[in-house]
C-alpha cells in the first residue's frame, strides 16, 4: 500500500508541475508591488523553490507530517477547508448510500426470484437506461421538470439567510440542510441504483442455482427462509466486497453532481480549485482521493473475510 | 430464452456441419432482438453523424448574425444558438467528435491492456509479477478526480489537441481491468494441448502471442472494447461538461449542453441542451445493448 501511495503521490506532483502560472504571483495579486527579494521569501515559506527533486521531497515530507500547507487563494489551512467540505460530501454519499442499498438489495432479489417478470423487466430496463443516461443530465432534467416547478432549493447545503441570522434550533438545520439535500440525492440514488439493481440481482441469479438451495427446498423450507436466509446470506458475499470498491466510485461519481448543485463538498471543491489554479488544495484533494480509494480496496478485501469463512487475512 | 439457444446448438450438431465459434455467436447475437436493436440504432447514429454534416446546407462556422436564439423551425429543424448556428447540423458534427473519442479511447485502452495481459500471462515468473504490480497500482488511481486534475493542469492545450488528450486519459487510466482479464485467460490457455502442438512445431514466440494465444481471449477483449467505448463517451461528456473536457469551437455533446450552465439558456432555450443529451443517452444505450448481446453471444453459460 505505501509504495502505491508514492507512485501516486508523484503521479500527483508531476501533474502539478504541468500547471501553468506562478503560485507566488497568484497569493499575491496582480500588481502588489511586493519586491522581488520578498517574493523569494515568500517562495521559500510557502516550499516553492529549489529544483523538481528537492520541490517533491518537501512538499511529501510535509504531506506525511499532515502539513498541507495553506491553500493560495483562499488564504486558509487547506486540512481546515478540506476538513469542512469532506464532512459535506460524506453526509451526501452516507445518506445516498444508505438509500442506494436499502432499495437495491430487495429489489434486486425480488427481480432474481421471479426472473423475466413486469417486476424484473421494468428494472432491466430502467437500470439499462440509468447506466446510458449521463448523471449530469439526468441531474438538469429533474432540475427542469421537478425541481423548479416544486419550488425545491436547487443549489447549496444551507440556507445562506438562515445562515447568517442563525438556526433557531437544531431541528432547523436538519430540516434546512435535508431539504437541499432533496435533489442531490434523487439525482446520486437513483444513478446508482442503475447499476447495483442489477448487481444484487445477478449475484443472487448465481446462488439460486445451486444445489444446497433445492436441499433447503426439499427440506420443506418456507419460501421466505429459503430466500433470506439460505440464498441472500451467499449472495451477500460479492455484494460486501462491492461496498468497498464502491465508496470511491460513489465519491468520484459525486464529483460532478457536487458541481452543479453547488454542494459544499469536496468534489466541488477540486472543481474550483482547479480552475482557480489553487496548486496545494488540488494536491491536497487528489491525496485525499488516492488515500479513499485504497482504503476502500482494503475494506473489500478485510469484509470479504469477514463474510467468507474460506478467506483467510494474511 | 435458454432453451432456444440449447435448440439452436443442437441444430447446429444435427446438421452435422462444421460451424465456427464466431458464427456460433452470430447465430445467437441475430437472435437477441434487443442486441439487434443496439447494433441497428448504432449504426444509424454512426451515419447520421457522418452524413448529415455532409448534405447539410449549414457549415461549422456559419454563423447567422440576424438569426440567433431562434426556436425550432422549419428551417432550423432545432432552433440556433447564441451565435446564429444551425443545432441541428451541429448536433451531428459534435457526435463526430463524441463517437472518435469512445471509439479511439477505448481502442487505445485494449492495445495497452491485451498487450500487457498477454505479455504478462505469456511470461508469468517476474516479469507477470512486475506487469501486474504495475497494473495494480494504475487501477489504484482514482479515476475521475485525476481525470479532472490532469485536464486542469493542461487547460492552456488548444482545443484542437485537447480531444486527444482526453483519449490518451482515459485509455492510459483503464486498461488495468482488461489486462488483469486477458492475463488471467492466458495464463489457463498456455497449458492447454494446442499450446504444446505449437512449441513441438516451433513456432517464435510473438507468433505463438499473437496468432494462437489472443485470437482465444478476442470475444472477452471485444466485449470489454464495446463497454468500454460507452464508457469513454460518458467520461468525455462529463468532462467537457465541466469545461474541462474538449473545448468550443470544437462541439461535441457534452460542451454543447455546458451552455445550459448559463441559467437563461437553461429555463428558455431547451432545444440547445435537450438535443444532445437525448442523442448521448441513444448512443451510449445502443452501444450497451450491443456489449451484452456479444457478451451473451460469446459466453452463453452466463446467467443472465
């Protein structure tokens, strides 16, 4: 994992250095009429000179030590911007989760049992056009059709009036923030729907088949057991190991949901970052992202011998 | 469903003729309607975006100063955008660019995975090791925020040059998976007998790749180069979504409905976003429908 996290972070800095532009002239503003030999103090503070081997050591050094630096224009410890935003995408992506798998895993069994029925066809269907369907515009169709007609906020986490009067109460600002969350969400559960629908349904197909379910059958089993507790207990298996890749796909896929609804999260802001050629929030962000995905990768593969007795952690 | 192809097998064994595996998969993929329905609206898509741009009477740069922001009409079959441009020709003209970036990214991400599958499944011992370690650490990448940085970082590229680079992104990103595949198939094909018969015959080792080896993993490389290319025409979109994909003047799909971000065009100009989002669902729909009938052409034993 460490030696992946290097290529990476390299990876990461070469990128960086493909960036157009001077970071100092950036914190600086145009025009600041700050002295050439203060710019070079400044260049130092910030870990921006010295040669591309020397810039790489220190800028990682300081990474490892958990010293992002301070992020260009906003003039701000980039660990406390990023700090507030990750907050704001993991409460989306917790939230859709939860939603994504509480509809998919019955529908997804539901579909397996009673194969090529209305019920299965409908779903077959829907997830083949939510898996062809970009989310960002199936995001601006609801936007048109459902949320401007019902009046819903549209972009946003909270309220900025109720933010700078102050929430009344607690209940408030769960109320506040649960109605901007409305759209996002819709918008993240049901692109991932598409696909997990037919995830659950095609690794339950994968059991039903086999030969201990006809034993539990004969046996003389209720239907019910037969499905909850014989089928879905090894159908669990790929679905478990899947939650572990899912959650960076689920972040990535945010991503673009984040921008154009303005969610205060994390992918939006990369998004800004980028474009206002914020180098150290942009390293910082990526860092964290790399860090996401190997974490998940190591949750898969932890969930799966914690579900399959046969896995052994080595 | 099952039964018809076990029928059609059957036939075929009756008959008593030497049938081909790919004919095998022909005979199966015509009769899957819905994967006939893919690859029949694919290729229309795929001719109408390289005919209608021909025969229309409107070029990439006309613009009609007088004639701007109008709705659809008669004569503009979906309206004009902000600069006076017929949308319905370069609807068309940004499909151009939308297919060639699927077809060559994917392209691009099969030449690198079959090549370092093969290699690594061929050789196993260190050199599998090294490939595969090399492969891991690629597929660790996360894909859309690098995609995103990496286009950021290179945002001063012309636009002319910027399609490629989202092709050579996406297929310098995604290849891990098919590789990972064709390894693994190799690696179980290279015990087989026929393997044998080509060593006792002495054949060099590229032939050995290359004509006896691969030509057995092609149904899984085509499979994943068609997925893939659906794949890669989403990737595109979204990025020039974000502005950080390919860049007007060019058009393709996605920066066509990036003018919906300017919130007027958006509530009042539907024909300019509507349009191409509609033919990006069709296309990447009929290519998805298309995969599944190979995949379940090639590989009947799948459950589906």
């Amino acid at each position: 994992m460490i030696p992946v996290m290097l290529v990476i972070s390299m990876v990461i800095f070469l990128i960086m250095e493909l960036m157009p532009g001077d970071p100092v002239q950036a914190y600086l503003g145009v025009g600041s009429g700050v002295s050439v030999e203060q710019q070079q103090a400044l260049k130092e503070q910030l870990g921006l000179d010295g040669n591309r081997v020397e810039r790489y050591l220190n800028w990682l050094g300081r990474t490892v030590r958990g010293d992002f630096g301070k992020s260009i224009l906003q003039k701000a410890p980039v660990a406390d911007i990023i700090g507030t935003s990750v907050w704001n995408t993991f409460l989306l992506n917790i939230v859709g989760m939860f939603f994504s798998f509480a509809i998919a895993i019955p529908v997804g069994i539901k579909s397996a049992v009673n194969k090529y029925s209305h019920f299965d066809n409908f779903w077959t269907i829907f997830s083949l056009v939510g898996v062809s369907m970009p989310s960002f515009f199936f995001a601006m169709i609801l936007i048109f059709f459902v949320g401007i007609p019902l009046g819903l906020p549209l972009t946003l986490m909270r309220d900025p009036m109720m933010v700078v009067r102050g929430y009344p109460s607690l209940w408030a600002e769960i109320v506040d923030v649960g109605r901007h969350m409305i759209m996002p969400l819709i918008v993240l559960v049901i692109s991932s729907l598409a696909s997990l629908t037919r995830y659950v349904r095609n690794s339950v197909l994968e059991v039903i088949n086999q030969d201990y379910i006809r034993t539990a059958r004969s046996k003389g089993l209720s239907e019910k057991t037969v499905i909850y507790k014989h089928a879905f207990r090894n159908a669990l298996l790929p679905i478990v190991t899947l939650l572990g890749s899912y959650i960076p796909a689920l972040f990535g896929g945010s991503l673009i949901l984040e921008t154009i609804f303005k969610w205060p999260g994390i992918g939006n802001t990369l998004h800004s970052a980028i474009f206002k050629q914020d180098t150290s929030l942009v390293m910082a962000i990526n860092i964290f992202y790399a860090m996401l995905m190997l974490a998940g990768n190591l949750l898969a593969d932890i969930s799966y011998a914690l579900v399959d007795p046969r896995v052994k952690v080595s | 469903m099952e039964n018809k192809k076990e029928n059609y097998d059957k036939k075929n064994q009756a008959n008593n003729s030497i049938v081909g595996p790919w004919k095998i998969a022909w005979g199966r993929f015509k009769k899957n309607k819905t994967a006939m329905f893919g690859a029949i609206l694919f290729i229309v898509i795929v001719l109408a975006v390289i005919f209608v741009p021909i025969f229309s009477r409107f070029g990439l740069n006309d613009f009609i100063l007088d004639q701007k922001e109008l709705p659809p009409s008669a004569e503009y079959w979906l309206g004009t955008d902000e600069q006076g441009r017929d949308v319905f020709t370069r609807l068309f003209l940004g499909g151009r660019t939308s297919i060639i970036v699927g077809v060559i990214a994917a392209g691009f991400t099969v030449l690198i995975g079959a090549t370092i599958g093969g290699i690594a499944g061929y050789y196993g011992g260190y050199v599998d090791n090294i490939l595969m370690r090399f492969a891991e650490i690629v597929y660790s990448i996360p894909f859309t925020p690098t995609v995103i940085t990496v286009s950021g970082a290179l945002m001063w590229v012309n636009s002319k040059y910027k399609m490629y680079l989202v092709m050579f992104l996406i297929g310098i990103l995604s290849w891990p998976g098919l590789a990972r595949m064709v390894r693994g198939q190799i690696l179980s094909l290279r015990e087989q007998e026929f393997m044998q018969a080509t060593e006792i015959l002495g054949l060099s080792t590229r032939s050995r790749i290359v004509r006896h080896l691969l030509p057995n993993t092609y149904a899984y490389i085509i499979v994943s180069a068609t997925l893939g290319m659906a794949g890669a025409i989403l990737t595109e979109a979204s990025l020039s979504y974000l502005g950080l994909g390919v860049t007007p003047p060019t058009p393709t799909w996605g920066n066509m409905i990036e003018r919906a971000r300017n919130s007027n065009v958006f509530r009042n100009m539907q024909w300019l976003w509507v349009p191409p989002g509609v033919m990006i669902m069709l296309t990447v729909l009929s290519i998805n429908l298309l995969g599944e009938g190979l995949r379940d052409a090639f590989d009947p034993k799948e459950i589906r």
